[in-house]
C-alpha cells in the first residue's frame, strides 16, 4: 500500500461504508491483540478546549521523560498530525503500516468503518507498538459511544468546557451534552472537570457518584498575579509557581486549570512530574489556529472557533487585545452549525466579510455564507473565490493599521496557515 492507497482508505474506500459501534471496533481490536489494553491513558472530553488541553498535558507528560502520545482531531494539513509521539507526526511508513493491519482484518468483517474509527484502531495500535508509556487520547464527538472509549480506566479523565454542539447527536440541554460526555467516566476514574454551568457539574457528579470515581472541578481562582498579551498568560499558580501559557485568550486559563489537577491526580499516581517540569512544559506548548498571530500590519489572527461558545471566546480576545477597532473576518463555516448564533456575535464587531467555502463536504457554501450575513445585518460582505482571494481581498480592506481575524471551521485553517508559510 502507498501513502495514497492510505488516505484513500481512509477518506473514500470502494468497500461500503458503516459506523461500526463500540462493540464491532473492541472486535476489531481483539484481533489486533487489544493494543489499547498495553497502553495507559488520560481520556479528553469536551465541547472546547479539547485540543489545548491535550496538548499542554502532553507536552508537560513529555517533558518530563514519558514517551508520550497524543491523538487528536481535525488535523489542519494531513492526517498524519492526529498521531504524535513525543510531538512528532507519525510518518508516512507508520500510518501506511497501521492502516493496512486495520484494512485487513475490517475486509473480513465486509465493510469499512467511518473515517475517524478508522483513524483511531490506527492510533491505539501505533501507540502500543512504539511503546508509549502514556498517550493524551482526545474524544471525537460526545464520549459514550465515541471510538475512543473502547480503553480502559483511564489514568485520568478530562471534561472541558461544554456547550451546544452536534446536538443531533448529543441532544439539545447542557443535561444530555453532559451525560454524553460523561460517558467517558468508568468506575474508579479520576475526573477532572473545568468550572461551569451548575447544570453541568452536577450531571457529571452523578455521573462519578455512579462509579465511584473521584472528581475534581478546576477553576481559574487558582491562579494570581495574571498579566496576558498577545503571547499567552503569565500567572501565579497555587500548587506550581510561576507559569507561561503561550496560548491566547481567558479560555485557556480555564483549560492549563483543567490540565494541571489532571497533573495533580497523575503525581498521586507515581507519575514523576516536577514542578520545574510543569513550568517548562506549558512554556513549550504550541498549538495552532488557536487565536493564532500569523502576521501584522495588518495583524492577522486566526482561531478554530466553530461554534457559538468558542467563537465568543476569540471575540473576547479580539475586544481585549484591539479594544478601539472594527475586524474584517474571513468566514467559513459548516452547514450543520449554529450559524446564527455565530454570526449574531460576529457582525456588532465587524467592519466587513469575507466569505469563503471551506474544504468540507459538509461546507455552507460561501455564497450561502454572504446572503445570511446580509439577511442579518452584516452588508458589507462579499465573496471569495478561494483562500489566497480572501486573504488578499481582506487583508486590502483592512489596511496596515486594521485587523483581520478568520475563523469560523479548523477546515480551512491548514490552507491560511500553508499561505503564510506555516507548517
């Protein structure tokens, strides 16, 4: 197989597609010899700030001399970035080697399972025959009935901020979002979950009532002393000193919370993770299109905010960080999110749009995207052909003293990072 008989494998497939379900992928994984039983865990679960989380505890994991892997999803460019060991992507051979083993026994069985339950018995194999000692493990959608939760007790268990998304899926009340994601929680879990809505906790409480896991709620009256720029967080943390969080916005302070009682609950475990490796760990973390500066005059940010809460977050940051300015947005956006609820946000702040169709089957298309944004209120919106276009068309009408802020899906995050020359 080649790395494009790879991809193919996993995006298209001429065998049919179907959700295989949790019960169908723990046969899978029998057969592959149960990798996911060699490898020990801390399982992520949330609405946002999955993907920070996991990569702040991860990098932290690593730093202190663990052979750490961390899974996680959409990637930006390639798929080869959901796998990471010690940070590095899996490299093509690897990814070609797991997705033939999950090929071949999924052929016997007569059909392919989706995309992401694919990538994941490819990850928990890689994972096992690289040896790590411990991997980050980032739910895809919900966690009950997630691929990701055919593991085992987890070292630990992280919930992060919850709110509506996939709600076709997960329901429409914080309630039943919460009991989905909870169902990450098995009997004797350590939980950490991020402060939020009463509502919430109280469901995940239950939750760890239920079997017997112990919980922790994280908040950020933790920290002291904090002073943000545009290069993240320095603050004063009770338990670890002195700390640098070089991501961007108040969320994050909510999310290196949620990460560092999950360190907590990993000491009392055994795990060697001084303080000083804390510090330099947090201070090493990169995470990309999280409220992310690719340049200036104009600045240009770019942030993943799919969705009504995360979006809110990058408007905070944008009023924090350029309180006395209008922002251009570069747009795209799926058809299965709130939308309305995004773009309410979005236009008070607005000095004008820049619509585009972002790389996804389920893509509103940019034309879509402009006529809603004027049906709203949003006039000065136009349409791109693409994302050089935008970027022009954007970064024209903001000028060297504006701001351009895209966001909208991580799906279009790889290309605007790729034209700025990022990896």
């Amino acid at each position: 197989m080649t790395y494009e008989e790879a991809i193919f494998y996993i995006e298209q497939s001429e065998f049919p597609r179907e959700r295989y379900g949790l019960e169908k992928l723990e046969q899978v994984l029998e057969q592959m010899g149960n990798p996911q039983n060699k490898v020990k865990f801390v399982h992520v679960a949330g609405t946002n700030g999955k993907g920070s989380c996991s990569a702040m505890l991860a990098c932290i994991l690593t730093q202190a001399g663990y052979r750490t892997g961390l899974f996680t999803s959409p990637h930006l460019m390639r798929y080869n970035e959901r796998m990471k060991i010690n940070g590095q992507d899996i490299s093509d051979q690897d990814l070609i080697e797991d997705i033939v083993a999950v090929k071949e026994i999924c052929d016997k069985m007569g059909a392919a399972p989706i995309v992401f339950e694919v990538l994941t018995l490819a990850a928990f194999r890689y994972f096992a025959r690289k040896k790590c000692d411990i991997v980050v493990l980032e739910v895809g959608i919900g966690g009950r009935l997630d691929a990701t939760n055919c593991i085992p007790t987890p070292q630990a268990a992280i919930i992060t901020q919850l709110g509506f998304d996939h709600t076709e899926t997960l329901g429409n009340t914080i309630e039943s979002i919460s009991r989905e994601k909870g169902g990450i929680i098995k009997p004797g879990t350590k939980v950490v979950m991020a402060q939020q809505s009463s509502e919430a906790v109280c469901v995940i409480q239950n939750i760890c009532k239920e079997q017997g896991a112990k919980l922790s709620v994280s908040g950020i009256d933790r920290f002291s002393d904090i002073f943000s720029d545009m290069h993240g967080h320095h603050v004063k943390d009770l338990e670890y000193g002195e700390l640098f969080i070089p991501l961007v916005g108040e969320h994050q302070l909510h999310n290196a919370a949620n990460v560092l009682e999950a360190v907590t609950f990993l000491r009392e475990q055994g795990y060697n993770i001084s303080n000083q490796t804390v510090q330099t760990g947090l201070a090493k973390t990169s995470w990309a299109a999280r409220f992310e500066r690719l340049a200036e005059k104009p600045d240009f940010i770019l942030d993943g905010g799919h969705n009504p809460q995360c979006v809110g977050a990058a408007i905070s940051a944008l009023k924090k960080f350029y309180p006395h300015q209008k922002i251009v947005f570069i747009l795209g956006m799926m058809q299965d999110k709130d939308t309305e609820g995004m773009l309410e946000q979005l236009i008070p702040l607005a000095k004008s749009f820049v619509c585009v169709t972002a790389s996804s089957p389920r893509a509103m298309t940019a034309q879509k995207l402009c006529q809603t944004l004027k049906n709203k209120g949003g006039d000065r919106a136009i349409v791109a052909d693409g994302i050089k276009q935008a970027i022009s068309l954007a970064k024209q009408e903001a000028g060297t003293d504006g701001v351009v802020c895209a966001l909208g899906s991580l799906y279009m995050a790889g290309e605007i990072r790729a034209d700025f020359g990022k990896k």
